[in-house]
C-alpha cells in the first residue's frame, strides 16, 4: 500500500497541531514569556503618567494568563470566560464600563503582583524560620496566642504565604510528637490569625478592594474600627481550643528567645516603614489608596533586593510566571466589578435609594453572605466585587462604615471558617488535616458567633443618624 504524499503532509501537520495544543496546556509552558509579561503589567499598572497605561497593564496581564492557561483552575478558567463575555456585552451596551474597569484591574493586578513579589522576597529571610520557630516555645495559652497573633502578623506582608510558613512547622511536630492538642490548636491558631489579617491589615487585598469601591470611606476609619475587632476575635479564639496536657509546655531557651526577638523586631519595623509610606502616599500626596499600598510594597521589594546584592554579590528576580491564578482571580473580579457596578447604575438609576431601614437590613446580612457563599466555594473576591459594585454607588455616605465593616469582617472569617479558601487548603496539604475538619468541626461555632455579633455592630454602624 502506497501512502498519498498529500495525505502524510495533513497527518504530518495535524501532529504538530495536537503537539502545539498539548504543550499550551501544559502548566510549565511558556514560563519565560509568562514572567515577563507579568512584570510588564506591574511597570505599566504603576506608571500612571502613562497615557493608556490601564489598557496596556490589563492587555499584558490577559496575554500572561493566557500563555498560562494549563496552570489555571477550573474557576479561574470560568471567571476569563465570564470576563470576555462581560467584555463583549459591555462594548455594545455600556463602553462606558470599559475604562473603569481596566482601571480596576491595572490597579489590583499591580498590587496582587508587587504583594507576591514581597512575600518571595521576604520568605528568603533567615528571620523568618526563627520567627516561625518561636511561635511553639511557651506554656499553652502563651503559645496558641503568640501563633495566632504572629500569624496575622506575618500575614500582612506575606499574605497566604504565612500560613504555609507556620504549618510547615506544625506538621513537622505533628510528625515527631504524633496526632495531638497541641498540633490541633496551632492549626486553630494558624487559620484564625491569617482570617484576622483582612479585617485589619492596611495592606489585605480586603481593604484594598473595599476601598475601591467605596472610595468615600476613608481608609483610618476602616482601620481604626477593624484593628480591635480582629484583635477581639483573636483573643477570643482562646476560648474555642482544646485542653492540652500539662507537660506540653515547651518553654525557650533565653538565648533563643533573644534571638526570636530581634527577628520579630525587624520584621515589624519593616511592616511599619510599608504602612507609613502607604498612609503618606495616600493622604499627602493624594494618590489611590491602592496605589499607594502598591508603591509602599515596591519600595520593600527593591529595598529587599539591593540589600540581597549586597550581602550575598548576587541577586535575581522572583519568576512570577506561576501567580496567573491569583492574578485573574483577584484583578479580573475588579475588572468585572467596573463592568458591573456601571451596568447596575444604569439599571437603577443613578436616584436610585433604598429606605433609611433597609440599609441596616442589608449590612447586617453582609457577613453571613460572604461565609454562605465560602461554604459553596466562592472566593470572597468574587463576593466583594459583587457586592461592592451593586451596593456601593447606592450607599449613604453616613453609614459606609458599617458596610465596610461587613465586608472586611466577613471576608476574614469566611477564609478562617470554610474548607475551600486557599489557606485552608494549604494547612491541609502542610499538615494532613482535612479543611472539612478544621473550619466546622473544630471552629463552626466560633465563626457563627463571631458573624453574629459582627451583623449586630454592622447594624448599629448603619442606623440612620438621629435614632
């Protein structure tokens, strides 16, 4: 049998089709470009000066994700396709969206993409591991709030990265010391001290985002409100935790201790320089108070890497080819809630109110909606920008604290109290506890509790003014 020139040529080039599409699913494909491209969409997000700089950041992010596309999710995959098609409707209906909306997305993917940066940047630092260590040394009370507190406190700069960093210790001592309270209530701590960050933390992609679309709530009252909240629901904690037998107590060697806290030391001092730049930059020179965190956080990052060239004589830029999931979750939610929050307007008029009563109504409901849809694994992103581009633009300005308050208070307990949040997955993966068991078994009824009192101040927060 004699095979036809013509049909070995098609065979021949259906191979190669089938072999290009095999390697452009391929979650190591395309690293190179990738990174790149990433790095682009942060030059062009910050470069404000730019003429079209939001067009050009949100082009390069969408071409990284693409390139990236065997990496990505299911529901990252589902939120692109949602994002073309919003795309496609709002150029026909509303491109008046359109501008808002990469706006949206330049501004939280550069952000995303420079606290990534300072989470690789900072997690080479050898005070961390004697961070990291020092949380287990102490009595038992003493212990589970050093973990809890310092997780949120490592949080901030190096957001889920924290967590990672933590657990990895505990399921080290779950593996030399067995299955026991203690290591049950440092997962307890760990999940709660990283759900604790985005009711309080200036530089949580939960104040950010609230921020964005509440942008006549200033920042230091969202701050000055959710600082003792996440603090109560901190110390709180302690009451939902396991007794551990009296001679679980590992107290530290002084010298340790001493080292632990120079460690401690310098890492706050750097988390306070970010904040104060972040709080300069937004009020004195009036910039986004998006941008401003992003700006503090680059600042960090280059610091970082100078002070790496010069201790070590070599340094070298983080890939970031692997953060295409979290730069479509987080800047492609934004993006749509431009699209959304101006079709909503359009919709309900921009008149349009509800009754002074229904405001309270609404933010009370706020939490709970956040942790109903965690438990059906929607990202608290999405329900941010959900919420926030339907229900800002109608909010009074008198009572936008309490809706703040919900949305940051319910992002934080939805990432501490349902199995499906990245943390939780993390500390599954790190310590071979299942997410089901840690965020109901062993905490349900502390973010139930914790959601309501929540709903009851958010409430109160929003009355109409001469109740």
């Amino acid at each position: 049998m004699i095979d036809c020139p013509e049909s070995s040529r098609k065979q021949g080039k259906t191979s190669r089709n089938v072999g290009s599409m095999k390697h452009f699913l391929r979650p190591s494909s395309y690293t190179r470009s990738r990174s790149i491209l990433t790095y682009l969409a942060l030059l062009t997000g910050v470069a404000t000066f730019m003429p079209g700089n939001t067009v050009a950041a949100t082009l390069f992010a969408c071409l990284a994700i693409v390139l990236g596309w065997g990496n990505l999710r299911l529901a990252a995959r589902v939120l692109f396709t949602l994002i073309i098609l919003f795309t496609l409707v709002a150029m026909t209906y509303a491109p008046e969206a359109l501008p808002k909306a990469t706006g949206n997305m330049a501004q939280i993917g550069a952000l995303i993409i420079t606290v990534m940066l300072l989470s690789a940047v900072l997690g080479q630092s050898n005070d961390l591991k004697v961070i990291s260590r020092s949380l287990f040394a102490g009595k038992s009370l003493l212990r589970y709030l050093s973990m809890t507190f310092g997780t949120a406190l490592l949080s901030i700069p190096l957001n889920f990265g924290a967590v990672g960093v933590v657990a990895t210790m505990i399921g080290l001592q779950a593996k030399a010391q067995g299955d026991s309270a203690l290591t049950h209530n440092a997962a307890r701590a760990v999940v709660r001290g990283f759900g604790a960050s985005p009711m309080a933390s200036p530089l949580s992609i939960s104040f950010v985002m609230t921020l964005t679309f509440l942008p006549n709530l200033p920042s230091w009252k969202l701050i000055a409100l959710g600082l003792p909240v996440a603090t109560f629901y901190l110390l709180a904690g302690t009451l939902a935790r396991e007794e551990e037998p009296l001679h679980k107590d590992m107290p530290a060697p002084s010298e340790y201790s001493q080292s632990a806290l120079i460690s401690w030391l310098r890492f706050v001092a750097i988390i306070a320089l970010i904040c104060v730049g972040t709080f300069v930059l937004n009020a004195k020179a009036g910039l986004l108070y998006s941008q401003s965190v992003t700006l503090s956080c680059l600042t960090a990052v280059v610091a970082g890497l100078v002070y790496r060239r010069m201790a070590d004589g070599v340094v070298s830029l983080p890939s970031l080819a692997g953060i295409n999931n979290e730069l479509l979750i987080m800047g492609g939610s934004s993006f749509l809630g431009g699209i959304i929050g101006t079709f909503a307007l359009n919709w309900l008029g921009i008149h349009f109110s509800l009754p002074s009563w229904a405001y309270p109504l609404v933010a009370g409901t706020v939490p709970w909606l956040f942790f109903a849809s965690g438990t059906l694994g929607v990202n608290p992103i999405i329900t941010c920008t959900l919420l926030g581009s339907i229900l800002g633009p109608i909010w009074p300005e008198y009572s936008l604290l309490g809706l703040g308050l919900g949305i940051v208070v319910g992002w934080g307990v939805t990432i501490a109290g349902t199995p499906y949040s990245a943390n939780s997955l993390l500390l599954e993966s790190c310590t071979g506890y299942k997410a089901k068991r840690v965020s109901y078994e062993w905490s349900l009824r502390y973010s139930l509790i914790t959601l309501t009192l929540s709903s009851l101040l958010c409430i109160l927060l929003t009355l109409p003014r001469g109740l």
